[in-house]
C-alpha cells in the first residue's frame, strides 16, 4: 500500500469515526462517545504522522473533502456536547439546591413550630 493510499484510508477511517461519534452523541451514548474520541485522537495523530503530499492533486482534493465533511461532524457534536454540559451544570445546581433544602430543614428536626402570639 503506497503512503498516499495509506494516509487517504486514515482520512477515510477519520470521517466513519467522527459520524459514528456523532451517532453516538445524538443517542445520548456518552460513555461510548468518550471511548471513541480515544480512537479518534489516535487517528489524528496518524494522519499527522502521514500526510498526503500537496502534488497528488486528486488524493490532496479527496482529503480536503473529507476533511470539510469532519469538521462539519465536529462542530455538531461540539453543539450537542454544549447541550448535554448545560443539561449537567443544570443538574448539579438542583442538587445543590436540593442539599441546601434538606439541610435547612434538617435542621429543624424535632422541633415543633409554632406561631408567636401576642400575650
């Protein structure tokens, strides 16, 4: 296999990942996700290991479709990542809210209030 067949099969194993990833994110499959971003790091750096040369003009212009269509998938997912971070800062805030509540009451535990009244 010649490096250029080599590196454009990277760039093709990149764009199957980076959907899969995307896949994976618009299911919610979190744990997956970051399973695979290790995968995708590694092919990355792959790619950087073995670049395809600017005068193959056919492989350098499949690369550069490639190349678009990833980091269209990335920016996707960087949105529905966005999301999910709101969705867990959100979360963590009602249960701070919700430990504050218990503790409050807490508190108060065997205690039985009553009104003041005016004697």
């Amino acid at each position: 296999m010649t490096n250029v067949t080599h590196a454009l099969k990277d760039w093709q194993s990149i764009l199957a990942l980076s959907k899969t990833m995307l896949e994976l994110a618009h299911h919610g499959n979190w744990d997956e996700l970051i399973a695979q971003e290790v995968k995708y790091l590694q092919l990355v750096e792959d790619i950087g290991k073995n670049p395809i040369l600017l005068n193959e003009k056919v492989q350098s212009d499949h690369a550069r479709l490639i190349l678009e269509q990833v980091l269209f998938n990335e920016e996707s997912l960087k949105i529905l990542l966005n999301a999910r971070m709101d969705e867990l800062r959100q979360l963590i805030s009602n249960t701070g809210n919700q430990r504050s509540v218990t503790t409050a009451y807490g508190k108060l535990a065997g205690n039985v209030l009553f009104p003041k009244f005016p004697q």
